[in-house]
C-alpha cells in the first residue's frame, strides 16, 4: 500500500514539474520580447534613493524619442546599444546637477528578474534583457519596469495595447489573467532552483 501511495505521490509531483517546465517555456517567449529597466541607488539614503528616481526619470524622457520607432525587443536593443554614451551623459548629467560626484555606468546586461505586475499586466520572473543603470557603488535598492513595450512610460490606458504589439493574443492572455499569478510564482520557484543548481555546477 505504501509502494502506491509513494508511487502517486511521485505520479503528481512529475506532473507538476512537467506542468511548470511546459509553462516555464511559453514564459521564456514572453521573457524574449521585452526588453528592461533596471536602475540601482548608490544606497539606501534617502538622499541617494530621491537622485535615483531623477537619473530614472530622466532615462525614460531620453528613451521614450529614443525607442519611437522600435516596432520588436531586438530594434529596440539595438536602439539603447547605439545611444548608450548619450545615456550615461544624460545619466550623469543629472547627478552632476544635483550636487553629487557619483559615477554612473549604463549597460545592457542579461539580468534575474522576480515576478512583478504592471497595472493589469503580470510578468514571469525569470532572465530578461536590461538596460543596466548603476549609479555609484550601486548598494541601494533598485527600480525597474518594462523599458520596451514602454510601460513604464506610458499612461495605465496604454499598457494593454502597447504589450499586445509584441506579445500573442495566447501570450496576452497569460501576462493579463489574475489566475496565473500564483502559477508564475511556481515559475519564479522553478527559476531560482534552477539557478541556484547551475552555480553549484561551476
């Protein structure tokens, strides 16, 4: 009797990998179409964490022209990966102005990402391409959103549209459903343990 019931036991749990792994696919589709904002303080001062929301605004006003005509993931990269240096200016520009001698590095980096909810819209976590803004040691907390489709750009009325131009109408359905939320955090879980095995291999 026991023999069985481990047996079932082990039945489910490989189904629930399997469905999760299935799942875990159609996130990467999702992860592929979108390109990041990921913006680091110097630290956790108030002082610091105000600067990174002004060097944050002023990327997105720079971005917004820069991205205008970027109809995928990949042009919009290639857009940021030709204005890097105007970027890292504009970037330390605003530092400058604001009474600071922090440097500021921008980079586009493949970075983790938990699951985060914009408006109506959930993301799986997971590695996503990012435009990288690290100013000074970069030891305070972080802000991010989603750079290409401009979510965090745009008005909340314009979120839906602007992701649905880059996403399927199946993928649309994932990213906007209240119910897979949960099911992205087993995602989430599923990332990290895979993560956390790949650098015990190194």
């Amino acid at each position: 009797m026991k023999r069985l019931e481990i047996s079932v036991c082990l039945g489910l749990v490989f189904a629930v990998l399997l469905s999760i792994a299935s799942l875990n696919t159609e996130c990467s589709e999702i992860r592929d179409s979108v390109l990041r904002l990921h913006v680091l303080a110097n630290s956790d001062s108030a002082e610091d964490q105000a600067l990174k929301l002004k060097v944050r605004d002023r990327i997105l006003s720079v971005s917004e022209k820069m991205f205008s005509h970027a109809a995928t993931k990949e042009e919009a990269v290639e857009d940021a990966r030709n204005h890097l240096s105007l970027l890292q200016e504009e970037a330390q520009k605003v530092i400058f102005d604001d009474g600071y001698a922090y440097p500021v590095s921008v980079s586009l980096e493949t970075s983790y990402f938990t699951t985060r909810s914009y408006g109506s819209v959930t993301l799986p976590a997971g590695e996503y391409q990012a435009l990288r803004v690290v100013i000074g040691d970069g030891g305070g907390h972080n802000w991010w959103c989603v750079m290409f489709p401009p979510l965090c750009i745009s008005a909340a009325s314009e979120e839906e549209a602007q992701l649905s131009d880059v996403l399927s109408p199946e993928q649309m359905t994932l990213v906007e459903s209240d119910g897979y939320e949960i099911k992205f955090k087993c995602v989430e879980l599923y990332e990290e343990f895979r993560r956390a095995l790949s650098r015990k291999s190194r």
